[in-house]
C-alpha cells in the first residue's frame, strides 16, 4: 500500500477546447463544431500512459476535483475520492473530467447558441446518446496526446460511458472500472426518468425548451423531477433511518406545508438543484439513460457485444442501491465472464442507495484505491 | 513475480495436479494464495469466487480476477464447461448444499478438485469415541461456532462420486504435511481429490 497521507487537490481552474471536425451524432444530426470544457488534475507522464478519464453521471460536470480559487465551496463531485493519495491518486495518474455535450456546465448544450439561427438551441439542442459522449471524450483524448486510457471510470451513467468505451474504442483503453451501472436501463428506470421529463415538459415556463429567450426556467418541474429522482438515489433504509417519520415542528399541523422532515430535505434538495441545472440537459441527460443499450447491436446479446472488448474491468456494485442493483451489475459481469475477460467484481454494503458510489467509505474506496495501484504504467 | 509455494498442504498437491496455461474457477478463494500461485507458476488464467468482503479486497490487491459472490446460490453466471478446473479447497465441508455444488462445478468445468479434512481420521474417532466433538488441526473448530456442516470420511466422499456419476481420478490424502498411503481413511486427515463426470 502506498502512503495513506491524502489531502484535496486545491485549487483548480477549467479548461476549454473547440473541436471543428463535424460530428455525427447516433440520432443522424451532425454538430458542425463543439466546445468541451475540462479539468485535469495530476502530470501526463512522458508515456503518456497514466491518463484517467473520470466520466460524470446524470448532474456531475467537469469538476470533478478540488475547487476553484473564487468558489471555496464549489468543490468538486467526487473530491473525496480524487486528490494526492486518494484512490484516484493525481501523485501517480493524469486525471481529466469533461463536461458531456448537452451539458450545462460549460460544453456545448441547449443553452449555446446555435449558429445557424442565431439564438439559444434550446429543445432543437439533437438528443446526445452515451457513444456520441465516448466519441467526444476520444476527441479530448487525440487533442491532449493521449492514445490510450489508463483507465476510464464512472458511477451510474458515468459507468455506463466507460462500459460504451470498452466497445467503441477497445484499443484505446486498458481498464474500465464501472460503478453502480447497468447494461441497459428497465423499464421501470425509463418510467421513473420520464416522470421526471413530464413534471419539465408540462411546465408552463419550459415553452417547448426556447425559455431562455422568454426569460423564465421552468423550475418547478425541475425542481419535481430532482426530488423524485432523489427519492430513487436514496435507499428506503437510509432515509428511514435519516428522517423516519420525525416531524419538523414535533406535532401534526394539518397542513400543506412542510410537517415531515423528509419534506424539507426534498424539497431543499429539489431548490438546490433548480437553482443551479438546466432543464433541458436533464431532458437529455435522462435520455441517454434511456437509450443506452449497447446489447441492441448484438440482437441484445450483451455477451456477443462484449466480444469486442479487451480492457480489464473493476465492477462495482451496492448492496441498498435498488435503481441499478446489483443483479444489473452481475449481468455485465456475466458478458465479460463469456469472454474470458480479465474482470473483478465487488458488491458493497453500503446503506445510501444509489448514491452509495460519491460516498466516502472504507472498504469501498480501499477497493478502488487496490485495482488502481495494480495498474502498471 | 516472486510469489511463494503456498503453505497449506492441499494447495501443494491441487499446484501438482494443475496443467500450465489452463483455466481455473476457483470457489471459496480466500485471500487468493492459490489462485495467485496457479497463475505465476502454472500460467493459468480465471477467476476466484469469494463471499468475504475483506479476502475480495486482498484478491484485487494481488492483482486477481475474483468475483464477490456466495457460491450457494450456484455458479449461474458461469457458462457449461468453460474453465479446466473447478476447485473446491476445504469448502465443501461447510457448504449447505454440498451435492448441488459438485453438481454445478462438472458443469462448469471439465474437471473438479476438492480438499476436505477427513472426518475418519483416527483422532477424531477418538475423541467421537470419548464422547466429545472432535478438535484438531484441520477441524480446528468447536461445535458451537463450527461452519463446517456437512463434515465426511473419505470413505463417505468416494460412496457419494459412486453414487453420483462422479469418476475420481486421482486422490492424495494427507496427514501434517506428508501422503498417507496405509488405511488412508484411518492415518490421512485431509483429502484431496481430482475428479470428471463419470
């Protein structure tokens, strides 16, 4: 084991690129041009073979890491796992986090304009699906000379992006280490992210996604659709055990306003995150959640698809995690099982849920800290 | 890599056994030691399958393949015939379901190796004898707080391969260290044994 000494990153600051080579997106739209913006952490070694990618789920960004020098408090999504001596250890790797295309932190997305009118793309933004993410992220990789990845990660539909990179591109990445994912979505996950969508789509300030130029954020339906999705992020357990039935003012009130404390925590969660996410990135967000499916291409062969593979692979599981559950993590295990794919795989017991994969926990980061050392460079 | 001869007496005959280059599943890993040799000494390839949290994260320091899983609930994720050798080290004793676990290691693999501590050892038909439940080196475990649950002789183990279309190929039988070779089943206190569908 190396030195147990951690400490955060620090400061960092983020960094852009313009790509000009058209790309074709997985709907058929081609985006003549795009920006991305980025964050690395750590030092390219000369070899160029310490690279990580780090990819962001559903309302992570780039800042992945560390904080910048006038936002003490905007810390990075996964800070506690990525620093000097962390399990992503930016001594020993290169790290980079991108913000995806559709995002809403910087990338080219909805609220970029569009050249070709002039104004915000809003809606008319094209639906990005998962490999037109991997075939962004390649295109970061050429600009910063890297060949191929140490390693790609990711939780939930970041684990996904490093489960498409496996297939997509499997000369340009060693090992994949994918986290809280699922091989593809079910149904009742599509149902949950479209009710999601509904509560953004039925907003009377959402104007079919042009609301930038009417000067209103749809953020009631936004606000609806994080506090539903934090309900399935969170384990019936853990919020048992953090609100149970605990009321705020010790009484019944008879009222509508805020009684339980389960109510205050999700509806702050819910103005949080309106405040500070755009409405029609998690439109598109929850769509690639939705339309990953890498097995279509086999006839839903998952095992026939892996086939392209040759990375080595860390799957990681949480025991309370119910919107991707183990059972959906064994699945990918099993395709890469049937092809005698190098893979190791980690179910943890964890009480947060989904979200067990930003969590700080021991056993759970002494698992990744284990596979990365063993990554020879 | 400079990686050891392992200790334990059974993990010595199963390295004498294994083939160079093939594949292994090996269930009950632990912390890897056998797996780990097999594959820097033997050139073999596969995987470990490992319910206990703290060996899972020894096996992925060692740079294993090992899949956190209870190998009770059966090798389902795991296709017909796909490893040389499905291994069982002084597991089967503490398995619920001993015979669907032989049963689903000659599916998945062409050969099976086990490892039990003989119950027919002559030290621990003394202390049956005695009237007491028998303590030793390789039953080293109370009555209480025992997981071993489905113990055996060797007599038992081959009247179960007879009756189960299970062809033994080769068996070691082991006491401190050295083969026992007189009255195996009296002398030996662990066994080892590499079998094939019958």
């Amino acid at each position: 084991m190396s030195a147990t000494k951690t400490s955060d990153i620090g400061v960092v600051v983020p960094q852009r690129a313009r790509f000009t080579q058209p790309l074709v997106l997985r709907c058929g739209t081609t985006l003549a041009d795009y920006e991305l913006v980025y964050e690395t952490y750590g030092t390219l070694n000369a070899a160029k073979s310490n690279a990580i990618l780090v990819c962001h789920a559903l309302s992570g960004s780039h800042h992945v890491a560390g904080h910048y020098a006038d936002g003490l408090k905007n810390i990075g999504w996964w800070n506690n796992a990525v620093g000097p001596g962390r399990p992503l250890d930016t001594d020993r790797f290169f790290i980079v986090g991108v913000n995806n295309l559709g995002g809403c932190h910087g990338s080219t997305g909805p609220a970029t304009i569009n050249p070709a009118t002039g104004k915000p793309w809003g809606a008319d933004f094209p639906l990005v699906a998962v490999i037109d993410w991997v075939h962004a992220q390649a295109r970061l990789a050429d600009y910063l000379g890297i060949d191929a990845w140490a390693a790609v990660v990711g939780g939930s539909l970041g684990g996904m992006q490093a489960l498409r990179w496996t297939i997509t591109y499997p000369e340009r990445i060693r090992h994949a280490l994918v986290i809280a994912a699922a091989p593809r979505l079910t149904a009742q996950n599509i149902a949950f992210n479209d009710v999601a969508r509904q509560a953004i789509l039925t907003d009377p300030d959402f104007h079919g996604g042009h609301y930038y130029e009417r000067g209103t954020v749809p953020r009631r339906g936004l606000r609806l659709a994080r506090m539903l999705g934090h309900i399935t992020y969170l384990s019936d357990d853990a919020m048992a055990a953090k609100f149970g039935r605990e009321l705020r003012e010790g009484e019944l009130r008879f009222h509508f306003d805020i009684e339980f404390e389960i109510e205050s925590y999700l509806r702050y969660q819910g103005d949080k995150f309106a405040d500070s996410f755009d409405a029609n990135t998690y439109l598109l967000m929850t769509k690639a959640l939705d339309y990953f499916d890498p097995a279509r291409e086999c006839d839903g062969d998952l095992s026939a698809t892996m086939a392209r593979a040759h990375a080595e692979f860390l799957v990681i599981s949480f025991t309370t995690d119910w919107r991707f559950s183990p059972a959906r993590s064994r699945e990918i295990v099993k395709a890469l099982l049937d092809n005698h794919l190098d893979v190791s795989y980690a179910e943890i017991t964890s009480a947060h849920g989904h979200d067990s994969f930003l969590m700080e926990d021991a056993h759970y980061h002494a698992i990744l800290r284990s596979y990365l050392e063993k990554i020879a460079l | 890599m400079n990686v050891p001869l392992p200790s334990r007496a059974d993990f010595a005959a199963i390295a004498g056994w294994v083939r160079p280059g093939t594949r292994i599943l090996d269930l009950g890993c632990g912390d890897g030691t056998l797996l780990n040799y097999l594959v820097a000494h033997r050139k073999a390839s596969g995987y470990g399958v490992e319910i206990n949290p703290g060996d899972v994260l020894t096996c992925i320091q060692r740079g294993i393949n090992v899949i956190q899983g209870d190998i009770e609930r059966g090798l389902s994720d795991f296709t017909d015939g796909s490893f040389d050798y499905v291994i069982l080290s002084q597991t089967l004793q503490a398995v619920k379901n001993s015979e669907y676990v032989v049963k689903e290691m000659l599916r998945v693999g062409r050969q099976g190796i086990v490892t039990f501590p003989n119950f027919g050892y002559w030290y621990n038909r003394l202390q049956v004898m005695f009237g007491r439940m028998p303590v030793s080196h390789n039953l080293p475990y109370n009555w209480y707080d025992t997981p071993n649950i489905h113990l055996c002789t060797i007599a038992d183990f081959e009247k179960f391969c007879a009756n189960h279309n299970v062809r033994i190929l080769e068996r070691i039988v082991i006491r401190n260290g050295s083969t026992v070779s007189l009255l195996p089943n009296l002398f030996g206190s662990l066994a080892v044994y590499r079998f094939e569908r019958g």
